[in-house]
C-alpha cells in the first residue's frame, strides 16, 4: 500500500472527503459506491465492483434476480438443474 500523502480529518458525522486529485486518478465521481474494507488495522477504501455469490470473482458478472453470478457458476447451476 502507497501513501498517497494526503491527511484528512473525520468530522462529527464520521465523514472524511477524498482529495479531488485521488477522486479523479481512481475514476470516483459523486453517487459511485464504496466499498470498505478491513485488514488488520488497516481500512481500505475501493470501487465498489460487484462480486459472484457463490465463487467470490469479479470476472463476468452478472445480476440475476437482484444477486450477481458469474458465467461458470450459472453454468454450473444449469447443469445441476439437468442432472
């Protein structure tokens, strides 16, 4: 993990504001959601990007019924549904 140099302070909310710069480099803009992570003592903001249900991958997903899959698990699940 880099620093990127920047403080900011927590207001009374609990809220802290990203650095236009860092908004900007990530391809963050207003109303995008965040996901917050935790690891060891460390909190790391990232991109919210969808994640299959069952796999955990980020490749080719897809919502289905208000869930998001993957293509190999959802082959998987028709092939079940056959057998």
């Amino acid at each position: 993990m880099k620093p990127a140099g920047v403080v900011r302070k927590v207001d009374q909310l609990g809220r802290i504001v990203l650095p236009k710069s860092l908004r900007k480099r990530y391809q963050m803009n207003e109303g995008d959601p965040v996901e917050i992570l935790v690891q060891g003592d460390h909190i790391i903001l990232e991109r919210y990007r969808p994640r299959c249900v069952f796999c955990g991958t980020l490749d080719g997903v897809r919502e289905f019924k208000e869930r998001y899959l993957c293509g190999g698990c959802m082959t998987e699940m028709a092939g079940l549904r056959r057998g």
